[in-house]
C-alpha cells in the first residue's frame, strides 16, 4: 500500500500517447490550471472575442457535474451545439494526460457534427501545479495562476508553469488587494519558464483576454 500521501499517479513528463498528427485540422489548445484561477472566464472571454471570425468549439471537463459547460451557456458565448462537457469521475489531469478517451470522443463529436473548426479550447477542471495535457489531445497547453493565490505561485514551480506554452498569471486587478508585486511574479516566471512566454490579464480591465487571444490566433492557420 502507498504511503497516504504518495502521488500514484504517472510523473506528469511521462505522456503514454503519441502527439498529434500534423494534419490540417482545427488548432486544439488546452487550459489547465488550479482552481479558481479564472479558467472558465477565461474561456468565456476568448469564445466571445474569437467566434467573430474563426470557427471555434469548447470541450470542458468536471469531475461529476457539467458545471463550467452550464457557465459557458448560460453566458451565451457560444451556441450550444459547439460546447461539450466531459463528467472525468477521476483527478481532472487523469482526463487530460493519461486516459484521454472521452476528450478525444468530444472532440470527434464536435467535427462530425460541425464540420470543420479553427480552434478548438479543451478545459480541465481545477487541478494543481501538476496538471500537464497529453500531447496526444492538444497541441499547445495554456496554464492559469492568479494572483490571489501569492506572488509566490510561479516561484513554486511545477510542470504546469514551467512547461506550459503560455503562461497566463490572472487576475492582476487584485494585486494591490491580497499583497501581491507583481514585478516579482514576472521575474520568477522567466526564471522558471526560460524562454516561454508569460502574459499578465485582468478580465476585468480586458474583457477580450487580447495577449492570450492573440496567442492562439497566431496558431490558426
């Protein structure tokens, strides 16, 4: 028996699928990130701004309710037809690294019934530092942190900031509130993530998410 506190689950570098294939497809961008963080506004935010002009569709995942996709309807950001939600029954990066099967069935879903897409965001539920995408599911993975969390939070590490594609430190309109220097947040981040870049967003202050949206517009072809 493992120790009560032992992690046994894989080591999140150790991904058991293979990338996807380099094909002529939507663009698949994961967002992770623990909970609270602002993840779903997130993606409330960059389907408003986004479906103006680029075919796009949500897979979101909770662990036993439909909670962020009922978010995402109730905000009217995206027609129901092009959101689906994944119940996991398990860890939120057990669903996104290691048995991807449903999200990759809710993807399949969506481009047989919607024909082709420009982007499509896979959600995770609230997880930690860990939580990593299989490459086999996405092929770039956003992680979010927020400042209510400590400017602490990218000093700490994890796969998830040191990693990710892009690294989305939310929230900054709370700074001043919670105690948080955000000059420190900026300067453990690049210590951490090299050459990878970091974004600073307020929802509040950028309804639009403009730096993360055009990140991901980048990646369209």
């Amino acid at each position: 028996m493992p120790a009560e506190d032992e992690h046994t689950h894989p080591h999140p570098h150790d991904d058991p699928h293979n990338p996807l294939p380099d094909t002529r497809r939507a663009v698949r961008i994961g967002i992770g990130g623990p909970v609270g963080s602002g993840k779903t506004a997130l993606v409330a935010a960059l389907c408003r701004a986004m479906s103006e002009d680029l075919r796009v569709a949500v897979v979101t995942n909770d662990i036993y309710t439909t909670e962020d996709a009922d978010f995402l309807l109730r905000n009217g950001v995206l027609p129901a037809e092009r959101i689906r939600a994944v119940e996991t029954g398990c860890c939120p990066h057990t669903a996104i690294r290691d048995d991807i099967s449903a999200n990759l069935d809710a993807i399949e879903e969506l481009e047989e019934s919607l024909g082709p897409l420009d982007v499509i965001l896979v959600e995770s539920g609230g997880d930690n530092l860990t939580a990593t995408f299989s490459r086999g599911l996405v092929d770039r993975q956003i992680f979010v942190v927020d400042v209510a969390g400590g400017d602490k939070v990218p000093r700490k590490g994890g796969p998830g900031v040191t990693s990710a594609d892009l690294l989305v430190i939310n929230k900054t309109d709370l700074a001043p509130l919670v105690g948080a220097d955000l000059g420190v947040m900026q300067r453990d981040a690049a210590a951490r993530r090299g050459d990878l870049p970091t974004v600073f967003l307020s929802l509040v202050e950028d309804r639009a998410a403009k730096p993360v949206q055009e990140w991901i517009r980048g990646l369209v072809p």
